[in-house]
C-alpha cells in the first residue's frame, strides 16, 4: 500500500506531503471517502470549518481503524474567530465536531485584510500551539505581504501556507518567499479544480503517455519536484488510489519546466485582498 513521505514543519510535526482534500463533500460523502482514502494508504485529511463536513470527516477518521497518532489532521477557521481568545473557541467547535483531542494543524482560512484581525488570529494560533493543542500552526490564502505583517508585528512564523497552485496559477512569488521563512507551501486545488482545464493541455497529456501515468499523477507529480505538498480531492476510489501512486516516478527539470510555461499569473486564481470568509 502506497504511503506519502512526510516533511518536518518547523515546529517539529511530520506531515505527510499528500493528503486528502474534502471540499465540496458533505458529512456522508466525507465519512465514507475519509475511511476509503486512509484504506488506500492516506494519513493527510484536509477540511474545513466552512466546508461543512468536520462532522463527516471524524467519522471516516474513526471508521478507518487506523490509530489517531497515524493521522495527520488539518482544519480552517473562518473569519468571524479572529481574534486571540476568540481562535481557542474555533479550535474547540473543530475538535469537538471532528472527535478529536487535538488538532494537528490549524489554518486561518483567510486573510480577510478589511477585518484587519489575521495578526491576532495567528497570534490565538501561537497560544494553541505553546499549550499542546496543536501540533502545527498555519495560514491559507496569505499573500508574502499578509505574511510579512504577520512575522514581523508577532515574530511567528506559520508552519503552512496553504494556497490555490497549479500549472496554470504557479505563484512563484509566495513559494520564494516562503522558501526563505521556512513555510511549507501547500497546494489546494493542485490539478485545476474542477473544470480539469490543466488535464488537457496537450503538454500535460504529453507527459502522461510518456511516463505511462495518467495527466492527474503527472501534474501532482509536478507539485511534488517543485518542493511542495498537495491535497487534492477525490471521492472515486480508482482516482483516490492513482493520485497517491505518484512516488515512484519523477519528472525531469525540463519537463517540470514545460508544466510550470503553463502559468497564466496570480490573476487567474482567487485574490485573497478581495475575497474571504
């Protein structure tokens, strides 16, 4: 059974570098598709507070066997938790909708700059944290500037980032700037999302026949040579497992370079300064 390898936060934790996403499930969908993927060999379950399905996503945890210390949890808080006392309730409503003692990794979910509250939510984040309640702390959706504020008003570095990267939205700004913070860049939406534009493109289908994989593990691979981790979301069975078998082949750089031409600029993914819950 295929496993991802992991990378250490900065923080100590290991994440594995591919998880599950979940959005858009709901409860059901998310309990039988969480229990299915950890089957298949994942340890990485990615969700949300708005997404809805924290509920269904505890019961596939649980339904999986697989013992609590074996998985690696993420969750997101929405913007009406920030503030420094208010992120310890955030975290209790996750915990206690996921059945969780503890949370691995807690993400604000965005930065939402007209608020203006993001530094005080990663400063509720630190306290979490120092108190055993995580073992990882992070950010989604942050631009270098978001982060930037964030390091230097509280002197916390998030462990995550977690942020829309494919072949058509590279963001090479925000992976060098969390290259040299030490952030771990997660991808979201990794392959596209779902309209599969980035599956056809005839560079990409190129590469799949080449390689004898299919577009989808081509372009996760990509994300993988590039030094980043990935939770893609899948609930077909067959594409659950071909998504994690990606660890057994690499890319060269000219062809990592030839998926990354693909790159329409930050334009073509969601602008965090405009749009947040």
């Amino acid at each position: 059974m295929t496993s991802a390898p992991t990378v250490t936060l900065r923080n100590g934790a290991e994440m594995p570098r591919l998880g599950l996403g979940t959005w858009p499930m709901d409860d059901d969908a998310a309990e039988v598709t969480v229990a299915a993927a950890i089957g298949s060999g994942y340890r990485l379950v990615d969700t949300a507070e708005n997404y809805g399905n924290e509920r269904g996503v505890g019961r596939g945890l649980k339904a999986s066997g697989v013992p609590r210390e074996d998985l690696f949890v993420t969750t997101k808080f929405n913007k009406r938790w920030h503030g420094v006392d208010l992120v310890a309730e955030a975290f209790e409503r996750s915990a206690d909708r996921l059945g969780l003692d503890y949370i691995d990794l807690l993400l604000v979910h965005w930065p939402n700059p007209q608020q203006n509250q993001f530094v005080d939510a990663v400063r509720g984040l630190a306290r979490l944290l120092e108190d055993g309640r995580l073992r990882a702390i992070g950010t989604s959706n942050f631009k270098p500037a978001h982060l930037e504020r964030v390091i230097d008003e509280t002197g916390v570095v998030p462990d995550v980032n977690q942020i829309q990267l494919s072949p058509t939205v590279t963001r090479e700004s925000h992976r060098a700037f969390h290259g040299k913070h030490g952030i771990v860049t997660q991808s979201w939406s990794p392959i596209g999302g779902e309209s599969n534009d980035v599956l056809r493109e005839p560079v990409v289908r190129e590469l799949a026949e080449r390689h004898g994989r299919t577009p989808a593990q081509v372009v996760l691979r990509w994300h993988m040579d590039l030094g980043l981790t990935a939770v893609p979301k899948s609930s077909d069975p067959t594409r659950l497992k071909q998504n994690l078998d990606i660890f057994d082949f690499a890319l060269s750089a000219d062809e990592v370079a030839a998926i990354s031409a693909l790159d329409r600029g930050d334009a073509a993914g969601a602008d965090s300064d405009a749009f947040g819950h």
